[in-house]
C-alpha cells in the first residue's frame, strides 16, 4: 500500500494517490507499478513516458494559445517529436469531439469544452492509462452526459480510466470498480452496487444519523 504524510486535512485523499502516482509526491512507504515497472520514485515527466495520462481538479491552459497547440503540450509531455506531437494532438481533438475548435483560442471556449480539451490533452501523450481528477466538476447535467459519453467510448476502445469523482450516478453509469477513500484509508472497494450500499460508506458520507433512519 503506497503511504504518504502529505495529505489535505479537509479531504479523504484522493488527489494526494493522484499525486503520488504520476510523480508530483514523493511516498514515504510501498510502490505502486504499471505493467509490471515501477512508478513511485520517478519524476512527473518519467511517469508520463511510462503511459500515464493525467487531468486536474482546476483546468488550466494557455488562453491566447490555439486549442490544438494547447493539446500538443501534452504530447511534448510524452516525448514526441514535432511533427508526431502535432498529429497525436490533432488525433486527441477528434477523439473528445473537438477537431472543429482546433483554431479556437483556448480562453474562449466554455467549461464544458475545457474539460475536454484537457482530457484531449492527457490522451495526446497516448496513455495506457488515464487519471482523471474530478473531470466532470462545475458542468450541467447535460455537459456531464456529453464527457460521459466520451469516456464511455475512450473505455469501449481498451483505455483503462481511473476517475475521481462525487457524482454518483455518472459513476454508475460508467465504473466497473468503486473505491472509497475516507481520512487516508480504504473504506470500501469492489462493485458500485455493493459499495453504494455499504453501511460503513453510508455513515462516513451520510451520516451515522441518516443510515439509522434507513433501518427505522
């Protein structure tokens, strides 16, 4: 189990595991692997080689910049050359439904569009394997429906996701594995159904209260 000290006191720490997977913390104790090779111990830039994708919390690009130049960042961030950056980036846009906003200056695009384009970003460097960190926050309903539909698709070609998230009934729809972190540690994991209806998962994110009441 990969431990570390740093930890947001307000939080369970999943974006602390995010962290600590693709480099930007160091573990202070167990390793965590893909493919057989190690990642912990490894800088942010080695990581990203290695086949690992990642999405932030807060989005954040280059305004002025072209979207397809602020998606070729994340191919650079693999290693590609140039000519191979500009065709992945191109390939990304496509993927997440964004080849026609290519010359659009990224500060004019909508939240939705954003969040999309950094995922197309993540999916530039070609990953084995994406880690999304709350990829669907500050969108409408319908805006989570149209992400959704993107990351449906991305796990229906082989991609394997791995996704933070506190909207349960988008996770429903597309995890086939909950895991519930709670100050640190494991709370429960296996099948969404099973885990939803944990009652130790009810009472930490409930309320002790609330899980007495469904037993009333």
């Amino acid at each position: 189990m990969i431990r570390s000290r740093y930890r947001n006191p307000n939080g369970a720490g999943k974006t602390t595991l995010f962290n600590l997977l693709n480099g930007v913390l160091g573990s202070d104790a167990g390793k965590a692997t893909l493919a057989g090779e190690t990642m912990t111990g490894k800088k942010v830039h080695e990581v990203c080689r290695m086949g690992v994708g990642r999405t932030f919390q807060v989005v954040r690009c280059f305004p002025r910049l072209p979207l397809l130049d602020n998606v070729i960042v994340g191919a650079y961030g693999a290693g590609l050359g140039d000519a191979e950056a500009i065709a992945s980036a191109a390939r990304a846009l496509e993927r997440v439904g964004l080849a026609d906003r290519a010359g659009v200056a990224a500060g004019q695009l909508t939240n939705k569009q954003l969040r999309l384009m950094e995922l197309a970003r993540a999916l530039a460097g070609a990953p084995k394997i994406l880690l999304l960190d709350e990829t669907l926050a500050g969108l409408g309903r319908e805006e989570c429906d149209d992400v959704l539909d993107v990351l449906v698709r991305l796990r229906s070609e082989g991609m394997t996701v791995v996704i933070i998230e506190h909207t349960m009934h988008a996770m429903m729809r597309i995890a086939d594995r909950f895991v519930v972190l709670d100050h640190g540690r494991v709370l429960a994991s296996g099948l969404p159904r099973q885990v939803v209806e944990d009652r130790s998962v009810i009472e930490a994110y409930l309320g002790k209260k609330w899980a007495a009441k469904q037993d009333a």
